[in-house]
C-alpha cells in the first residue's frame, strides 16, 4: 500500500527537489522536478512541529532545538549538511513565528510551503489558534513576507535558481536520488550489497562477477567445486566422492519464495521515534540512511522474505525462514519484488526484475499481495478511480502469463485477497498520532482531514469519516478479491498451479487479543495506514498454517539431511 511519504527534513527538501516518494511507478526524467504542493505541506509541519515540541521539551529556543535536531542527524547522504541549509534558509522566519506561538500550520502557510488552492479550504493539522486561523495567518505573513527565500522567479520553488544556492541544491538533488531510488537499479541481478534492491530484497549472490552464478538455481555439477545456487553447500565428501549437494539437495523439492506485492508485502516503516521529541537522540535517526536507501521499506524485516530479526527483538518467522528450516537447500532463495504504490495495474511496470530462469531454476511460490491500492488513491473522486472487477481480471491474468512463461514446471502462485481497511478508521481514528501524544493535540482523524484537504492521502476510500465511503471501498475491495478467488479456481498453466487466500486481518487481530494486545497496535502508528511487523508476522503465522493443513505439497517436503547440512556448513554463508 501506498503512503504519505514525507518525513522529517528529508521530506522537506524531498519536496523541494524531486517532489514526494515517487507512487508512480512508470520512468521519469530526474531532471524534471515533481513537486506536490500537498508533501511540501505535509514536510514542513512535521519538521516545524518537531521543532516546536523539541523546544517544549528542553525549555530552550527554536535557534537551539533547529541546531539540535540537525545535529542528531547522521553525516551520510549529506543530511546533516541538508539540515543545516534547511535552517540557513528557513531558520529565521520559523524562530520569530514560533516566538509569536504561532503553530506549524501558520508558519509553514506563512513560509508558502503550504497554499491554499483557488476554491479550496485552509487545510491545517491542528485545531485554529484563537484567533482563526485566517487572521493568525494575516499576521504570519507581514512577519515573514519580505523573506529573501520567497523572492525571486517562481517564488519559493525559485531559491536553486539563485546563484549562491544553485550548486548546494545540485548536491542535494544527487544525494536524494542516490537515497531514493525510483526504479531496481540492478534490474533481475543478485547483490552483495544489502540496500538499494540488494540482498535485503532477493538473496545475497557470493560471486558478482558471475551471472551464472546465483541463489535459486539448479546446482551446475552439483556444486562439486563452487557454490553456484549460493546455499552454501558445496565440495566432495571425501569419505565416498558424493558432492554434498547431490547427498543432501538431490530429491529434497527445493524452491524458492517469490513475492509480488505492494508497500505493505516491503514493509513499509517509519520509524515513530522519528516523530517524538521527547524521545529524540543521535540513535534515532542512526537507521536514517539505511531506510532512504530501502526507499522506507525493510524487506529484510517482513514477514514474507524477511531474514533479521527487528530492533524491537521480534524473532522473525518469516515465510522464507520457515521455509529455510524446512529444507536447508532453499538457502538464500527469496526475492521481494514489490513496490510502494504497486497495484494490479502497474505490477508489470516492475515485475520484469523478477528472476527466474524457466530450465536453469527451481520452482517458485510465488505470492501475489496487493492489500489495497487497487482501491486506494488521492483522489476526491475516488470510487471512480478504483479498480473495476472486469479490470482486476485482465491484468491479474496479464501477470500470471508472465510468470508462466519465467516459472520453472512445478511452481505455484498463492493470490491473497485485499484488505478491509475499516479497521483503520473503526481502530485509530479518537486515538493520537506520534506527533500529537505530547500535547494530546492531534488525533488519527485530524491526520486523515489533512492528508485529504491536501489530496495526498494515501486512501480516501478507508481514512475518511464518511462512513458510506468506507463501505464502498470494502465492497469493491470484497469485489475484486472475488475476482480473484475465481481465477485460481478455474484458471490452469502449465508451470504453476493457483490458489487463493483471504487476507486474515480477523484472525490476526483475535489471536493479538488472545496476547493480551489491542487491534490498534497492529497498525503502523507514524501513518495510520500499514500493517506494522507484529501483523506481518501473524499473518504469517496464518499463511503458514493453512497451507501447511490444506496444500502441504506446495512446500515440498521436509529435508531429513536439515542437521547434517548445519553440523558440515553452520549458517550456510549467512544472508
């Protein structure tokens, strides 16, 4: 699923240079910015608020807390420099309009990062000082009008067109598009590095200067003298000339995982201590790069092709793993092949990264998840926006063509239903967002307000108040997961078999409770939108249970040879 993607000061500038986190998924010319009005927005009144309550919370100044929070941002990728420009720039007008207690909405309206539309409402995430929020505004603006950031062609969108600015903006846009990578800068190649679609996303190759050589292939003379499928088994047992991959892989059924999905199937995170100034530190913001880098997602964290185990000490029982511990010979065979904003629609835009060789491979699952952007989109008019039952059903079929013509004879695809998102509202909506907690001030429902007025929330049809609307989009989610309940029933290819799942948000959410948690804890608190980690791994937890119960084949077997594999090559490489 699909986001709002600002953040922080890295949102501020993303917004400035490139426009938000790219949702589309078709190339773009980098030289062109994307800039959305409504991001710009959104980044300025998280960095404002931040630096609000980090005054609140220290008793200092603006000045100071503007130098504290860059100075808890990390050198690489130049943000720390990018901090420090953004309050060269931006400092002076914030400190005399938070001087004057005007709210991050007034000055960030105040500064032009936010505008009002012709015919469209002052959109703001607090509630209106006082005054009103027109006439606090009024005085922002003679406060902050004659600001030499806001002069000049184009106004504020002007400022890399003044000279002294023009090569530290060149600079940053190199940083962000080196950060956030819009397309798999290594196409369907393996990886030995971890982030920018490295082996965080597929499984790590153990000798890049060879195609030849990668995980999920057939062993090429059973790795006798090199490890070509990177499992980690090879050589020759020497007691009988046996390869040990042939002794302990020959038969065992293995396959690889292959997921197809959204930003949720990516897992899609930011970081809430990123948005609590109470909490703040240089560590918070140590994982900064590393998640830029991931494009915001920690594949390496889910619950599909997820390998480590979470900061939070949550152990990972991802479906990759699990299939590890089934038969040690599926080593290092996952890849993650999903994307922010990926839908039914534009998955072929991506899915040409996917490798797998037809003769030269093992068979694949492959899981196909896409919880939700088929009916969720920015739009006002969003119900004809969404996908149509007739539509769901051309490009479901266009994708598994392809990947009946990539897949090994053998594979199988499991089609997981869409979400009913009603649990987001029914759950989050009285409850406070990170950034409201301190001052109780801003409550899920205010976020969902702004992000529409703004026409960038991620999901008109779920983050709304209309309950009607809400119960449209669950009805055309309900409509299309049918969609595709029906093509595994009664679609056949002759790679792959098809079998579909609901996505099991009840049974997660009952067996939460059982723990002792609350539903709400299951959901991405910084945007009120993602399934978080505790989720992903419950459904999982489901995922593994019913397949294991009603299509236990499709896992292949048990490898008895699992301990021997461990006691000769111990964690087989590692991931």
């Amino acid at each position: 699923m699909e986001s709002s993607r600002s953040i922080l000061h890295v949102a501020f500038l993303l917004s400035l240079f490139s426009g938000p986190i790219s949702s589309s998924l078709a190339p773009r010319n980098p030289a062109s910015p994307l800039l959305s009005n409504g991001h710009a927005c959104i980044g300025c009144v998280l960095i404002v608020s931040i630096v609000e309550q980090l005054v609140q919370v220290h008793n200092s100044t603006a000045q100071e807390e503007m130098e504290r929070l860059c100075s808890y941002l990390p050198e690489k990728l130049f943000l720390k420099s990018i901090c420090y420009l953004t309050a060269e720039m931006f400092g002076p007008d914030i400190i005399k309009l938070l001087h004057l207690k005007m709210n991050a909405d007034v000055v960030c309206h105040a500064l032009q990062f936010c505008k009002q539309e012709a015919g469209q409402p002052l959109c703001h995430l607090y509630n209106p000082p006082q005054e009103g929020l027109k006439r606090a505004l009024s005085r922002a603006r003679k406060i902050a009008w004659h600001s030499p950031t806001l002069t000049g062609p184009g106004g504020l969108m002007g400022i890399c067109s003044i000279p002294a600015l023009a090569k530290i903006c060149q600079k940053i846009k190199y940083a962000l598009s080196m950060a956030l990578p819009l397309e798999d800068a290594d196409g369907d190649k393996f990886s030995a590095f971890p982030t920018l679609r490295g082996f965080y996303w597929r499984g790590r190759d153990c000798n890049d200067r060879s195609r030849n050589i990668y995980p999920g292939r057939r062993p090429e003379n059973w790795d006798a003298q090199e490890d070509s499928n990177c499992n980690g088994i090879w050589g020759i047992d020497p007691k009988d000339g046996v390869p040990y991959e042939k002794k302990f892989c020959e038969g065992s059924e293995a396959k690889g995982l292959i997921v197809l999905g959204d930003s949720a199937a990516a897992h899609f995170h930011i970081p809430p201590q990123w948005l609590l100034a109470a909490h703040m530190s240089v560590k918070t913001f140590s994982n900064l790069p590393m998640a830029l880098s991931n494009e915001l997602d920690w594949p390496q964290l889910s619950g599909t092709t997820g390998f480590l185990n979470s900061t939070d000490r949550l152990p990972n029982h991802s479906i990759y793993l699990r299939l590890r511990q089934r038969n040690r010979c599926n080593h290092r065979d996952y890849q993650s092949i999903s994307k922010n904003g990926a839908s039914s629609k534009n998955l072929l835009y991506f899915m040409g990264s996917l490798s797998r060789n037809r003769l030269l491979d093992h068979p694949a699952i492959v899981i196909y998840t896409m919880l939700g952007n088929d009916v969720c989109n920015e739009h006002i008019d969003t119900v004809s926006k969404m996908t149509t039952p007739e539509d769901m059903r051309a490009h479901v079929m266009e994708t598994l063509t392809f990947l009946n013509s990539r897949l090994p004879p053998g594979s199988h695809v499991v089609l997981y239903g869409l979400a009913d998102g009603r649990f987001l509202w029914d759950h989050l909506h009285d409850r406070y967002h990170p950034l409201g907690q301190l001052n109780k001030d801003v409550t899920y429902e205010q976020l969902y307000a702004f992000l529409s007025c703004l026409q960038v929330n991620p999901c008109q049809g779920w983050m709304s108040s209309n309950e009607t609307l809400r119960t449209l989009t669950s009805e055309r989610a309900k409509q299309l997961s049918n969609v595709l309940e029906k093509i595994a029933a009664n679609e056949t290819f002759a790679n792959m078999s098809l079998l579909y799942l609901d996505y099991p948000f009840k049974e997660i959410s009952e067996e939460w409770q059982k723990r002792g948690g609350e539903t709400w804890q299951l959901i991405e608190p910084a945007d009120g939108f993602h399934p978080n980690e505790v989720a992903s791994q419950l459904a999982t937890k489901f995922f593994w249970e019913t397949v294991l119960q009603q299509w236990p084949h499709i896992l292949g077997k048990e490898n008895p040879f699992n301990d021997e594999i461990e006691h000769l090559f111990g964690d087989q490489g590692g991931h």
